[in-house]
C-alpha cells in the first residue's frame, strides 16, 4: 500500500474506520488492523445485513457516521474472498 | 491498563496549555456537566498518536477562533476510566470513541466529533469543522 500512513510501521489504514462490502448481504464497519492471505482483520465491528430487514445500509451507515457504530465484534476476520470493497467510513457517507 | 503518567503527561499538559480544565474524577464531572449552563466543550482526550495527535492541535486552532465555547473540559480516555465513563453518560446517545469532542449548550450536545471524523485528517481540516460548529451553535444572534 501507498499513500498516506496513519499509523506508521502499519498498513495505510491501520486503525481508520472503515466500511467494508462483502459479495454477500453484509456490511462491516469498523477499524481496520490488518491485511494479509487469510483475511481482513476488523475491530470493534458494527453490522449491516440487508437479509435481516430494518435500516437501509444507506441509513445504517449515516446512523455510523451520526452517532458512532455500536460494535457486535470486537474482532473480526473477514476472509478475502468475501471482501468486495473496503472504504473509509468518511468516504462512504455522500 | 492504563499508561504510565509520565508518558500521557506531555498529552494533557498540551490541553491545559490551552486552556482546558481537567475532569479527573466522576465527582469533577457531575459537578461540572450536571446542570451545565452555558456552552461547553468537552474533549475526550486518548493516547492514540495519530487520531489524538491531531486532534489536539485542531483544538488548539479551533480555539483561537472568534466564537469559542465559554468553557472548555477534557478526560482522558484509558487514563481517567471513572471520569471519562462518567462524561459519557451526558452524551450517551453517541458510540463511545476516543478521541472524540462533544459540544454542549445548556446541557444538551449539539454537535459531536467521533473519532472517525478525525483519523487521517489534517488538524488545519478538523478546526475548520469546529470553526464552522462553533459558529452554528454558540454564536449569538444581534
């Protein structure tokens, strides 16, 4: 990864909250840790799941983004093929 | 576990240099925000260098500006556990994150900053958010 380092000696978004799309119903949000062969790792992970019914992502994000994300995990690891996108949470609201 | 004070001490003495008033314990904060009158700044203060570490500076830039909050407050999340739990109580209704910045007025927030809000961004960027809440919300109308 290029660019600016948040946390130097880290991954570019290392500890940036982060939304990330998985190919399934799924939204994470949450900081990012790390990348690697096995997966995303997340902290303190708010979820999304648009089979459940209830909020749109789209209001689940603003909601984030408004009131802060009420974790559901405290880690998480997303495998990489799950993972469709990964932005910043900043990024993510219009 | 919380730090050793000689290391957090540099980060709370660049509040105090500017003028914030240390919230040590629950007691500090209820006698504080309990019927708080007037417009308050409340920072929640964090170890983490990067989020923090611009954050300060941006309030200090922040403060600077023409219409500021007449009092200004900090706990210190992971340091002052009781005291930073306390001071999330008046603003429950948001996910707690550190750092972050909430901004009162007669004991109600007005506007938060998450820590989210912060991460990655230049101190100049976040002032200019604050400048601007700052404006909408403790300006007084002539």
């Amino acid at each position: 990864m290029t660019g600016h380092v948040f946390h130097p000696g880290h991954q570019e978004l290392h500890g940036v909250t982060i939304v990330l799309e998985t190919r399934g119903s799924r939204t994470y949000v949450g900081r990012f840790h790390s990348q690697d062969e096995r997966g995303v790792e997340l902290h303190d992970v708010g979820v999304h799941d648009a089979l459940a019914g209830g909020t749109t992502k789209e209001e689940f994000l603003r909601r984030c983004n408004r009131f802060g994300i009420r974790p559901e995990h405290r880690d998480l690891l997303v495998p990489l093929d799950d993972v469709a996108s990964i932005r910043r949470l900043v990024d993510a609201i219009g | 576990m919380p730090y050793p004070p000689a290391l957090v001490a540099p980060m709370r003495e660049e509040m105090t240099r500017m003028g914030a008033r240390e919230l040590t314990s629950a007691a500090e904060v209820d006698a504080t925000l309990g019927d708080q009158k007037g417009t308050m700044l409340v920072f929640v203060n964090s170890v983490c260098g990067c989020a923090a570490g611009n954050a300060r500076p941006a309030l200090h830039f922040a403060l600077q500006h023409g219409v500021r909050p007449q009092q200004v407050v900090t706990v210190f999340a992971g340091q002052d556990v009781e005291a930073t739990a306390r001071a999330r109580q008046y603003f429950a209704e948001y996910q707690p994150s550190s750092p972050s910045i909430a901004l009162l007025r007669d004991g109600e927030v007005v506007h938060f900053v998450h820590r989210h809000q912060i991460e990655g961004r230049a101190p100049q960027d976040v002032a200019a958010d604050l400048k601007a809440a700052f404006d909408r919300h403790f300006a007084v109308a002539v």
